[in-house]
C-alpha cells in the first residue's frame, strides 16, 4: 500500500497482474495505469484513509482542548503559584548567601541610621579568591569613615591596592543592604541612599567621547546627585588630562565633596599634592597603602596606613613591571632634574596654600555697551533708500566722532 498526495492511499500492481483486478466483481477501483503499473482503491482502504486523515485533526483538536484547560488551571492558581515562586527565590538567594558567608567566614553586619562606615578586616571576595587560587594570602583592611573623618584621602603607588580597597568598601555596602552578611571580620555601616563609583573609564567612540570627557561626565553626576547620607568612592580622578589641569580638577572635586555634598567619600589619588587639603578640610582623612624598598626591589604590602605617603614608588613600579634597564636610568635622570626644579619653584601646588577654601565664583561684570555697534546692528541694508543710507552714513559718522 502506498501514498500518494493526488490519489491519497491506494494500492500498486505491476502492469501484468492488473487484468485480475480490473474485473468489476474484483471489488477494486482502478485509479491510475502507468507504464509498468496499475494503481486501485477500495471501499475499506477509502474508508481507512479516511480514519488517518481525521486522526490528525482530532489529534490538533484534542491538544488544543488539554492546552486550553491546562492554561485555566494555571490561571486560577496564578496567586498560589506567584507565591511559591517569590518563595522558592527568597530560598535560592539566602541559601546562596548563607553558603557563601559560611564559606568565606563573612560577619553580620550592624546597620543603624547614624552617618558612620565602620569596617574591620574588610575585604574583597573576588580579589580574595583569586589570591588564595595563586597561593597567596589577601591583606584585610579596615575602613572608619565618621562624621569626622567622612572623607578619606587615599595615597600610595600603583598595585599597592588603592582601588581594590575602595571597592571592597562599595561591595560591602551593597551586600550589608541586600541583606547579606559582608567579608569582614566585623561591620557596622549607616544607611546610604545611594552608591556611587567613578572607579575607572574607557572610550564611548559611539557618542564622541573619550575616556577623559566619559571621566568628567559620571564625576559631574557625582557632585550634582550625592547626598549627605550617600557613599561615594573616587579613584584617580583628574588622571585623563594633563598634570596641572588634573590637580586643578582633584583639588576642586575634593573640596566640593567635603564641603557640598558632605558624603561618606573614599578618594584614591596620585597626587600627593592633594595632602594639603588636610590641614583646611577639618573632615578630611589621609592614609596610604604601604610600600617598601627592599635590596632594590620594591614590596608592595597591601596594608592601609594613617598619614600621607612617604614618597613615590613609581619607578620602582615600573621596573616591577619589566621596563628596561637603560629607560628606568633615563628615568632617574629626568626625575631629579624634575624634582631639582620642584624644590625652587615649589612643585605643582605652589601657591595654593594661600588660595581660600571654597571661594564663592565672582560673576564677571558685563561688557560696557557699545553705542556704534548697536546702531550698526539695528541698520537692514536690504529695506534702506539711497537717501536712508547716507542718513545713516552721518549718523554712524558722528557716533564715530563721539568715541
């Protein structure tokens, strides 16, 4: 028995046994001869097809009919099932943070509405576990932020861990909120309404902007939208420009921070220059991570200290980093000439000790008014006659003469 999509289900004889079936008492039809064969129906075989044919529609049927009462059984228990569902999602979330603080020995923290940000041996988890995965031991550090060291000036050299520990700091915040145990051995943290990071940039080529506009962009947003109760950590800011207009901007945001928006602030900077500002921003903090030389290699300790850095470290860093010998001694040359020309002149914050602290902006006055401009404005050429012009010719003449 065959199929065929013009005569549907039928049966196939060769040609020399089709004489038999075509006698009308056969109790077939003859449907179709070809050259080597001769196709028939019958009424039972018509009768079967026709039951394979419906089957399918009584199939599609069937399946439409258990969609549709399957599809208003969930909708009468839409409430029951969006409960278990929220359940099941609480469950998920504080099983995953009840393993992870289990794991990574994290504490519970104390939050109260007090402006305050006290953490001891904070760390971070990410950076933490890649340490431990190279065989190293990650360095914890504590962070007390309070109505009266709000802002923490943060020094030091490069892969000392300045930004780690600003961010280990925002993370903290975040879990503490989400009601998570935080990676730290103890932590007791005022509400902040908001977070704020400006942790880094790089170019947004779609909009034209480079990676100094993006950086002046999300630190503008900064100043405009943090509040008192906010946290806000700053890392580097100023460094996408040159040396004097980068400070210029550090030492105005800094200033704005502490004296504005009067926000629990973490501001990592290379600019040791900004460690001045401490003796006029009476809530401002200074710290460093520590460094250390040791048989001309340089060690970087991962630990945060009270005070300014005692030096820079960065050509050490850059020979930590494998530059050339031959470029490091250029290096030290240019350097002490550069340092011989700070010390006579007073380096790049000359000066600065004398400018006041948040001196209002003097709105400069408007330019003297120009009456023979004003009348040369006020002349359309297009609509004046000959004898206009040359009254107006005198008139410009003898504003002229008047100046």
């Amino acid at each position: 028995m065959r199929h065929n999509a013009v005569l549907g289900y039928h049966i196939e004889v060769p040609a020399r046994h089709g004489d038999a079936l075509m006698r009308p008492d056969s109790g077939f039809t003859h449907r179709q001869t070809m050259a080597g064969a001769v196709r028939f129906n019958a009424p039972d075989l018509h009768e079967a097809a026709l039951k394979v044919t419906q089957a399918g529609a009584h199939a599609l049927a069937a399946e439409s009919a258990h969609l549709e009462e399957l599809s208003a059984a969930a909708l009468a228990g839409r409430e029951a099932i969006a409960a278990t569902a929220d359940a099941l999602a609480r469950l998920d979330v504080a099983t995953a943070l009840a393993e992870r603080a289990t794991e990574g020995d994290w504490a519970r923290p104390e939050l109260t509405g007090e402006p305050c940000f006290e953490i001891s041996a904070g760390r971070h988890p990410v950076v933490e576990a890649a340490v431990a995965r190279a065989g190293g031991r990650f360095v914890a550090n504590d962070c007390l932020l309070t109505p009266a060291a709000r802002l923490w000036l943060v020094t030091g050299p490069n892969m000392g861990g300045k930004s780690t520990f600003l961010r280990q700091n925002a993370l903290i915040a975040v879990l503490a909120q989400a009601g998570s145990y935080v990676p730290a051995a103890r932590a007791r943290l005022g509400l902040v309404d908001r977070l704020f990071s400006r942790v880094g940039a790089s170019d947004n080529l779609a909009r034209g902007q480079s990676t100094f506009m993006v950086e002046m962009v999300e630190t503008a947003a900064i100043l405009a939208q943090a509040t008192s109760q906010s946290l806000v950590i700053l890392d580097e800011v100023g460094r996408g420009t040159s040396t004097y207009d980068g400070l210029a901007i550090a030492w105005a945001v800094v200033e704005a921070i502490h004296d504005d928006n009067r926000c629990r602030c973490l501001f990592a900077t290379h600019y040791h220059e900004l460690t001045r500002l401490a003796e006029r921003c009476d809530a401002l903090s200074l710290h460093h991570v520590r460094a250390r030389e040791w048989q001309g290699e340089l060690v970087l300790l991962h630990e945060l200290a009270s005070g300014p850095a005692d030096r820079s470290y960065g050509l050490a860093v850059a020979r930590l980093a494998g530059l050339p010998p031959a470029t490091i001694a250029r290096a030290k040359t240019v350097l002490a000439k550069l340092e011989a020309g700070r010390a006579k002149t007073g380096g790049l914050a000359a000066g600065l000790d004398d400018l006041p602290l948040f001196a209002g902006v003097t709105a400069q006055a408007a330019p003297p008014a120009d009456p023979l401009r004003e009348a040369l404005a006020a002349i359309n050429p297009d609509q004046l006659s000959p004898r206009d012009a040359l009254e107006a010719l005198y008139q410009l003449k003898a504003l002229g003469d008047t100046r």
